[in-house]
C-alpha cells in the first residue's frame, strides 16, 4: 500500500485486487480515478487529485487507466473519462463524470474525508 497523501496507481489486475482489498478492510472512503492517457480532461485533473490525496489523508485515493485494466472499468459501468467512483467497505457510495474538481472535493467532504490541518 502507498503512504498516506499518495494516489495509488494500479497497472495489473493482481496489484488492482491486492490494494483494494486491503483498502475496503481499513473502512476508509475510497475514490478511484478512472483515467486515460490519451484524454485530455484527465491529464488536467491528475495534478489536482494528487493536491487532494494530500489533504484528505484519511481517504484512499486510487488511479486506473481504462485501457490498462478495462475488466475493472467494466466492473464499476465506466463510460466516460474521467469518472470518479467512491466506495466505503466495497460498495458504491457515489460518482463524479468529468473533471469537476469542486463536485470532487463535495464528495470527499461529504462521504467522511476530512480535509487535514494544512
């Protein structure tokens, strides 16, 4: 598992299995950012989650390229990039479809992430 303020980024399914499961067991809020290379609304938000990632410590932040792990895209009905999914103890809690850095944030704080003392 990555350190707390870091974003997670699985490239196999073996990795992806691995740190979700220990992810779902810690009962953290989870967000999972559903990306590709090749879109250019994700290239601009990657910076800006990593920025939440480090505020919201007590939140598990995730990265999945759709075309690296599609069977994981499929699993939580991803059809745009980006997609931000949320889960607490493996179910889904919520989405966000574009790089809405607010709607992002309103979720994190919505769902339990409290924002770290900076």
């Amino acid at each position: 598992m990555a350190g707390e303020g870091e974003v997670i980024a699985c490239h196999t399914l073996d990795v992806w299995n691995e740190n979700i499961k220990s992810a779902n067991e810690s009962k953290k809020l989870i967000v999972i950012d559903f990306t590709a290379s090749w879109c250019p609304p994700c290239r601009f938000i990657a910076p800006i989650f990593v920025e939440m990632a480090k505020k919201f410590t007590n939140v598990i932040f995730f990265k999945i390229d759709v075309d690296e792990l599609q069977a994981v895209a499929k699993e939580f009905k991803v059809e745009a990039m980006p997609t931000f999914v949320f889960l607490k103890e493996g179910e889904i809690v919520d989405r966000v479809v574009g790089a809405s850095k607010d709607e992002i944030q309103q979720k994190l704080m919505k769902h339990g992430g409290l924002v770290a003392s900076a």
